[in-house]
C-alpha cells in the first residue's frame, strides 16, 4: 500500500495466531518520493502471537519522500501473553525513511514475554537526510538471541534514532545486539534501558553498542541503563564508539550490582577523537573477573584525542577483583592526555593504581606519547590493601608447669600463654621481646603420666574435722609439727593430726 501525492496511504492491520513470511514476500506501506502529505505514510498493525520471516522479506513502513513514515506495532494476537519472532539472515521488519522524511517508529509490546531470534533485523533507520524513526519495546521479559540486531541507524546525514526498552529481564545472548548507528555527520541515537530486575549479556559480540562508522564525524550516541542486576559475561559488553572523527559516546550506568566476568566489557573508545565518559553508579558490588574491562580510550588508530573520564560511584558498595586476573579499569590515549578515573567506595579489594598496564587487575590512567591522566580513589581510613601484617602460620607452642599432686586429688597446672599471635594494634609490627619460658620436665617417678597401670585405686579421703581453736603447738620426737588445743599440757588436742603433703616440682626441692 502506498501514496504517492497529497493523499495519506492507508494502514495494514493483520489479526493471526501465526504469520509467515516466505520467499521474497514483503508487507509495505509506503509515502513515495511525490507524497507531500505531511501526516506521513500509512502504518502497519500485526497482531500475531508467532512472527516468522523466512528469505529476502520483510515488513515495511517508509518513506521515499518528504512525508514522514507511518508507524510499525507488533502485538500478540487477542492479547495473548507472549511474542514470538524469528528472522532468518537478509529478513527485516524496518520503519524507515530514505530521503528528507522522518522515519517512522517500531513499537513492541506484549504483556508477558517476547522473544526475537534469528540473524534479521527490527530496525528504524534513515538512508536520507531525513531523521530515523525509534524503537519502543514494552514488556516483562525480553528475550533476544542468535544474532539478531535491534537497530536505529542513520546512513546519511539524518541524525539516528533511540531505543527504549521498559521491562522486569533482559537476557541476550549468542550475539544479539542493541544498536544504534550513525555512518553520516549527524549523532547517532541513544541506547535507553529501564530493567527494574536484571539484564544479563552473554557471548561474544552480544551487548549494547551506540557507534560512529568509520568516515562519519558525528557523534557516538549514548547508553543509558538502570537495573537491579547487572551482568556481562564471556565477551558480552556495552560499548560506545567512533570509527571516524567523532566523540564517543558516553555510558550511564546506575544498578544495584555489576559483575563483569571472562572478558566482559564496558568501553568507550574512539580512533582519533576523545573517548567518551563512563559513569557508573553501584548500590552494593563491582565484580571483575577472567580479563574483564571497564576502559574508556582514545586513539586506537594510534593518534589523537584524550582519554575519556571514568567515575564509580560506590559510597557504602566494594569494587572486587582477582589480582592475577587481568581485569582492568583504565582511561588512556595514545598521544592526547590519558583521562581521569575518580572512584568512591567502601573498599576496593584485588585492583589497585599503577603507572601503567601490566598483566595484573590494574586501575590506570596512561598515555603512550602524551600527558599522563590522573586517579583519585575515596575509600575509608582502613585500607585493606595496605599494611596488613601477616599472622603467623604456626600456632604458638603453650608452656606447662607442673604442679603439686596428692593422691585422690586432680592434678594442678597452669599454661602459660605468652603474647599471642598479633601486634598491639593492626598497624604495628610483631616485637622480638616476646618472653618464652623453657619447657619444665619431671623426674620420670614423679610423673603420673609415665605410669602404665594403676594397680590399686587411690583411697577415697575422708572429710575434714569440726575446725578447733588451736591454743598451742609443739615439736613431737619426730620433728613434727603438732597442734595442741591445751599449750600447758602439750598435749595435741584428739580432733587435729598432721597430714603429710609431698609437692614435687621440676625447678627445685626446697619446697
């Protein structure tokens, strides 16, 4: 369907269970190059719980012209909770604008899940001078797999479209990509994401990307993103990028944790313009691991351009990685100025500042041939990564000296502990004035526990006599010593007899 003069070309409305698309079948709804009418070409409807496109197809809502573009909307069929789509390679649903025409918008919805995979493309785009149209994406959970590019680009010198996409999950995975694109001198469009459960990028060239191409002088375009939980993983990332003369874009990143593992990324770089920034704001955690990267860097064609700026921002969150892993946060240039990393967080564990790369979790700010850039880091006064002291990994040995025995009795001892194994204060070292008595040894008859057996069992005592004011003592024939209860007579009172006590002990026998 198409208008080709003042007229407005009429709308497509398809209600299916299921569509497919074969062969070279197209569903269009086209404003000429004549059309002058400036409410724009007709728009497509298709409601259809199960999309297929299969071949050189496609479903298009664009303008050759002046006129606008019409809009594109694809829903479930009856509100059926879920959309399924799959586009074979060379398939593409597209609003698009190839002359001065604004491009129409791509509207997704459904109200519990959709699912688009495939190696096609959804995309909004302008060929022209014409601004590309957007992409709008509702649902719970969004599902986008096996190459498939959502894309708002600009091929001339009208500027790129945005891509908004409200949901509770985003996986993508096996290459799937968020792409906007500008190939021209116009920006291209932002890349705006409010997930409110958690977004998970997985696989190599699978993420978010807002790019320049290269002999474009525009601008990269944005990257916006706001989530609880955050992951990238094996190569997946989020990238902003000029190819051509052009800034990067910058990246805003607000989540409750973060965690970048086996070579995920997040970057902003540029050939030969300035790197573009990266803000990063973190509620709880920053996880790297297995060689991951947040780096913004400018000159990768080797030439000019500063260093893009990096700030987390983590007051009551910790920034974690593994020291021999090789997972970076840097903000360097080739010849312009390195840039400026500026962290804030409750404690940074694994990574630290140095001078330059090395095969360590590094936090850098270098330039190869130009000014060095500089590193702030605000954590509180304990820092773990310095001073620690290392405790020791033998435990210390406790000294007994042994005591006085009497049959039927427990044995007495006391252990003597020392100092312990730490300093006075975490921030001391140990003192070489630690005090280590010698082990006391027993004459092997005195030691109870070199005996094998116990022939008889020790008598059972008997309990104490009525306590009896003494009045006197005295000295019997055998030199004991004897309480007497009358001092004229000397005569020991019947309740009081001498209980002979033998103390032993390893240092001495005058006891």
């Amino acid at each position: 369907m198409e208008t080709s003069g003042a007229g407005k070309a009429g709308d497509i409305i398809v209600n299916t269970p299921s569509l497919s698309i074969s062969d070279t079948a197209r569903i269009t709804a086209t404003a000429t190059k004549t059309a002058t009418n400036t409410e724009g070409g007709g728009s497509i409807t298709l409601n259809a719980s199960k999309i297929d496109l299969a071949g050189i197809v496609g479903v298009f809502a664009e303008t050759q012209g002046e006129a606008p573009a019409g809009t594109l909307k694809l829903n479930p069929y009856q509100n059926q909770p879920d959309l399924d789509i799959t586009l074979f390679p060379n398939s593409t649903i597209s609003a698009s604008t190839s002359a001065s025409g604004k491009g129409g918008d791509l509207i997704l919805a459904a109200p519990e899940t959709i699912n688009v995979a495939g190696q096609g493309k959804l995309t909004v785009e302008s060929t022209g001078t014409g601004e590309a149209g957007n992409i709008q994406i509702t649902t719970q959970n969004l599902n986008i797999n096996d190459g498939v590019k959502i894309s708002a680009s600009n091929n001339s010198t009208g500027k790129g479209g945005n891509i908004q996409v409200n949901a509770n999950n985003l996986i993508a995975n096996n290459g799937a990509q968020l792409l906007t694109a500008t190939f021209g001198n116009a920006p291209a469009g932002n890349i705006n994401l409010e997930i409110r459960d958690q977004i998970s990028l997985s696989g190599t060239d699978t993420g978010l990307f807002a790019n320049t191409e290269k002999g474009s002088i525009g601008y990269g375009g944005n990257i916006n993103v706001i989530t609880n939980d955050f992951s990238l993983s094996n190569g997946g990332g989020v990238s902003t990028s000029s190819e051509g003369q052009g800034k990067a874009g910058d990246i805003h990143i607000n989540s409750g944790s973060t965690a970048l593992d086996n070579q995920g990324f997040i970057a902003a770089t540029s050939n030969s313009g300035d790197g573009g920034n990266i803000n990063l704001t973190v509620d709880d955690l920053l996880l790297l691991r297995g060689g991951s990267e947040i780096s913004t860097t400018a000159g990768t064609d080797r030439r000019g351009g500063n260093g893009g700026n990096i700030i987390i921002n983590a007051p009551s969150g910790f920034i974690v990685a593994v020291p021999g892993e090789n997972s970076d946060i840097s903000a360097n240039a080739f010849s312009g100025a390195g840039g400026r990393v500026n962290i804030k967080a409750n404690g940074i564990y694994g990574i630290k500042f140095r001078e330059s790369p090395t095969l360590l979790s590094d936090i850098t700010a270098s330039s190869e041939f130009g000014t060095q850039g500089t590193v702030e880091l605000n954590t509180p006064d304990v820092d773990p990564n310095s001073g620690l002291v290392e405790l020791p990994t033998v435990a210390v040995d406790t000294q007994i000296a042994q005591g006085c025995y009497s049959p039927g009795y427990a044995q007495n001892s006391f252990i003597i502990t020392g100092r312990g194994g730490l300093p006075p204060n975490p921030r001391e070292a140990f003192s070489s004035n630690i005090v280590r008595p010698e082990w006391a040894t027993l004459d092997p008859s005195n030691d109870i526990n070199s005996q094998q057996t116990i022939k008889e069992k020790p008598p059972i005592p008997t309990p104490p006599a009525p306590i009896v004011e003494a009045t006197g003592w005295g000295i019997n024939t055998k030199g004991e010593i004897v309480l007497t209860a009358n001092a004229s007579t000397g005569t020991p009172h019947k309740n009081w007899q001498q209980s002979p006590v033998t103390c032993s002990s390893a240092k001495s026998a005058d006891n």
